[in-house]
C-alpha cells in the first residue's frame, strides 16, 4: 500500500476595518494543490477533491437535517 500525503493549511482574511472575516482551507494532496481554497470548510469539496486526486471515481451525496 503506497502512502499518501495529504496537507490541510487553515487560512483567515480579516478586511481592515475589522468588520468582515473569510476563512477556509487549501487542501494538497501528493503536492497537487487544490485549485480553490475552500471557504467555510467545505467537508463536501474537501472529501471531493482528495478522493478524486487519489483515482477514486467519487459521488458524494450531501443532505441537511
């Protein structure tokens, strides 16, 4: 079984005036970079694109209760 590296790098933007703030996550899987960083931490993108980089053939169904 080959090993997989997988970096998660948190990041946060506060606007100057301190009103707003984003944050999320870049995601690297084997050194391939996300194209997008993902805002909110997204579980859906975040599981999507790992499994994808990995070969995986992925469908990921998300409902809220």
């Amino acid at each position: 079984m080959s090993k997989v590296k997988i970096e998660l790098i948190n990041w946060d933007y506060k606007c100057a005036d301190g009103c707003c703030t984003d944050y999320g996550t870049k995601i690297i899987v084997n050194g391939v970079e996300a194209e997008n960083s993902y805002e909110g931490g997204s579980v859906y993108q975040s599981l999507e694109f790992t499994l994808k980089q990995l070969g995986f053939d992925v469908e990921i169904n998300e409902s809220h209760e």
